[in-house]
C-alpha cells in the first residue's frame, strides 16, 4: 500500500507533524531547509505554519 498524508500540524520552530493514512505520525524537521531555494519564501514562522497544507495526498509548503 502506498501512504499518503491525511494530515499535517506545523510547530513553532520549523518542524511539522504529518499524519498518514496508515496511521504513522512522523515529526519532520525542516529548519536545515528553511530560507534556501525553494524554501525561501518560508523563513518567516508565520508564513511557515501558514502555508502547511495537504494537498494531492502530500506535504505542500
């Protein structure tokens, strides 16, 4: 079976909790990847805990 994200909580230094439908929860860390590349438009707390969302059965940030 291939998991997919059914839920995501962001935290207030950069990580995010992502539930799958399997019943896995996973606590990532994103701060090593915050304000570069992509990332970038992230950097701000507010921005990052904003625009964490699930879409398409995945993390969108």
């Amino acid at each position: 079976m291939i998991c997919s994200v059914v839920q995501v909580k962001p935290t207030n230094d950069f990580k995010v909790y992502v539930y799958f439908n399997d019943g896995k929860i996973k606590l990532y860390d994103m701060s090593p990847f915050i304000g570069k590349g992509v990332f970038k438009p992230l950097e701000s707390l507010d921005i990052f805990v904003e625009r964490c969302t699930v879409m398409n059965d995945t993390l969108n940030a």
